[in-house]
C-alpha cells in the first residue's frame, strides 16, 4: 500500500468530546495497508490522541504517523528477528494488548482484526472497538492455518489456536459498543462473538482529492474514456490476498497485469510474473494516482471483510472485477462498476476477465465515482462522532 501525504484539517469537536481524553488502539504499525488508512481517519479526526500498538516499524510505515505519539507494547523490546516475524510472538499477543496502561482515558477506540479489542480498561472508561474482522486464523480459516503449519509445529499448534479462539470471544466482550466495516463483517461478529455490531464504512478519498473539511470533493474523472493499458492489483501480499491466482490467470491470457504491494508473498510473485505481469513492490501515493489512471481494471480475488482498494480504483473511474464474497458485494454493483466471478478457481476468474473484456467500453466512468460517494470521509466521521457522543452521554454504558 500507499502513504497518506495529505493531511485533514481537524474539525471542531462537540462539547461533550472537547474535555475527554481519548487514546487511540491498533494492533500493528508494520506496513500501511486499509485498516491503517481507517487509522489515519481516525488519527486526523483526534489529532491529540496518542496511539497504542502491539508493534511499530517506523521504516515501514514512512512517515505515516509522524504526527502522532506512538506508545508500543512490551513485544517492541523483542529482538528484531522476532519482530519480523511476528508468528513466533503469537503465545504471548494475547497479554501484550492487556498490559498497556489507559487508566488516565476517558474513552478508548480500539480497531483491530485481531488483538486491540482486547486492551482491559477501568470502570470509569469508554471503549468503543471498531473491528475489521474477527481473527481469521481461529474461526473462518482455522482448518488452513492449522495445515499451513502443522507439518513443522503438530499438536501445540492446534492447542495454542483453541485457546486463542476462546481469548478472542472473551476479549470481544470487554468493548463497551462493538462497530463493524462491513455487514459481512457483522453478520460474522454476531456468529463468532454474539454480539450486535453497528457498521461504519471506511473512509475512502481520492489520493489527489484536496482535503479541506472531510469530504468527498467532487473531482473530476481523469480516466481516459479509452480502454486502459493494464489490469492493476494493491494488495498486501499475504496469502490469503490470493494474488497468485491473478498473476497465474494473467500470465495464462497474456494479460497486462501490474501489483503494487509488499509482504511475505513478494519473491514468491516475482517468481511467478511471466512476460505481461510486473511485481513493482512499494508505490507512493503519487505514483499510485497515476496507476489509477492508467488501468483497465482492478482485480480483487480474494474474500475479504470490505475492500478500501476496490472503494478507491472506483473513485478513479476503474471497474473491479472482484471474488463475489465477502465486503465486494457491497461495493460492487456487477455489469456497472464491475464484474464478480463465483469461485477462486484459475477458469472461473478467466471466465470474468473474458466477460469484463467484451463489454468494458459499456463501463462508464463517472457512474464509477458516483458509487463510491456513500464511503466519504465526512460520514465517517460523522458516524464516529456520534457513537463517541453516545457512549460518553449514557450512564448505563
């Protein structure tokens, strides 16, 4: 993913919120990615609010947070060769997040997909968590995990995950209000935590959008009218991004394809582009705008819990053809701002780049934009304010 150069101007907070102090939890500052994005908004929203994470790489994050005051947990003092390889610290993630200190805070917002959600806070104290997900690794996709690794770490693999998927119930229970991304991601926080969860949208703005009060400025579509030059995927890459089924794909039809990204997938990728797929690693905002611009399509194979990439390649006038699970359907309207395909399989996909193909001059760009006005900076914060306002104003909470 991309850094975040602009800035928000702060907005004058409501009165009931002007005299709180209010901290901010996040489970890792490693690498930028959406859940930090949804962090940023967060950041620039309560600009005096220090930030608390289970691990921070300043180099990685550049610059990103500069502005903030960033406490880590006991896990910073790890050696760097643990950090880098935060797997091996799993055993002792769950005491990290539970031993930071937010006595003096009059509220917490916490937002995790793992780990924050579980700080422990006073009697007197607010938390509101917004969640990106319920720890996938110990519920959706616990049978993949388990076989991923089992081969190296058996038994104690399979026992350290149960125990780890009755610390996430216990620990989704110690929020105050529980907010989720998506609906997808509340209907899995009511399954998994039985919970009710309100949903918040993540904020998504243009990288070239001037950012003066919050809102979604009415920009201009640059995108040629013309068919682009290339398929584009922004992605962390991790596994479960299934990025290797869009280069095996891309490579199979001679495709154009270019992804931006960095993580434990990258050689692995590179290894795999064939002649019409290029794996460019770490782009900037900046450049990243001109990918935008540039691109026939966005690819999104994977099943995820919203999708901020596929918000933002909307905003440019890009249409996503995207796995039809998960936040995707939420965001996509198939056949105007994108196509879906069923099944992550090599020819199923095939199929939808074929499909997507033959009609993309029916694809209009401005639609596109239009779409993604309902995920403007402004309801977000909008929305968070008035969950903050709400907890801090009820006295059964």
């Amino acid at each position: 993913m991309s850094d975040t150069s602009h800035t928000i101007d702060h907005i004058p907070l409501p009165p009931s919120l002007k005299d709180k102090k209010i901290a901010i939890v996040h489970d890792f500052l490693l690498y930028p990615g959406g859940a930090e994005r949804v962090l940023r908004a967060l950041a620039d929203l309560f600009p005096d609010a220090p930030i608390y994470t289970l691990l921070y790489d300043k180099e990685k994050m550049r610059g990103m947070f500069s502005q903030s005051t960033i406490h880590t947990s006991y896990l910073q003092k790890f050696p760097a060769v643990l950090r880098k390889r935060h797997r091996c610290l799993l055993p002792f993630m769950p005491s990290a997040p539970e031993a930071f200190d937010l006595r003096e805070y009059d509220l917490v917002i916490s937002t995790s997909s793992a780990w924050s959600k579980g700080i422990v806070t006073k009697l007197h104290t607010k938390h509101i968590a917004y969640l990106h997900s319920p720890m996938r690794y110990v519920w959706d996709e616990n049978v993949a995990y388990v076989k991923d690794v089992e081969k190296k770490h058996g038994f104690i693999v399979r026992s350290v995950l149960s125990y780890l998927r009755v610390w996430d119930y216990q620990a989704a229970q110690r929020p105050d209000v529980l907010i989720a991304n998506s609906a997808y991601t509340q209907k899995r926080v009511e399954k998994y935590y039985r919970r009710s969860a309100d949903v918040i949208f993540p904020p998504v703005t243009r990288l070239d959008a001037p950012i003066s009060d919050g809102t979604q400025e009415n920009v201009s579509v640059e995108k040629d009218e013309q068919k682009g030059e290339y398929f584009l995927i922004i992605s962390r890459l991790s596994p479960y991004k299934n990025t290797a089924l869009a280069v095996e794909v891309c490579n199979k039809m001679k495709l154009p394809l270019i992804v931006i990204g960095e993580g434990k997938e990258y050689e692995t990728l590179q290894d795999m582009a064939g002649t019409t797929v290029k794996i460019v690693g770490y782009k900037s905002d900046k450049e990243i705008k001109e990918y935008y611009n540039n691109a026939r399509a966005f690819l999104f194979p994977c099943e995820d819990d919203f999708g901020l990439t596929m918000v933002e390649s909307l905003s440019y006038g890009v249409p996503v053809i995207a796995l039809g699970r998960g936040g995707a359907k939420e965001i996509i309207e198939e056949g105007i701002t994108g196509e879906f395909f069923d099944a992550p399989v090599a020819e199923v996909f095939a199929d939808a780049l074929r499909r997507f193909i033959e009609k993309e001059s029916t694809y209009i760009p401005h639609a596109m934009v239009q779409s993604t006005e309902r995920f403007s900076q402004e309801i977000f914060r909008r929305a968070i304010i008035a969950q903050c306002e709400k907890i801090i104003n009820d006295p059964q909470k």
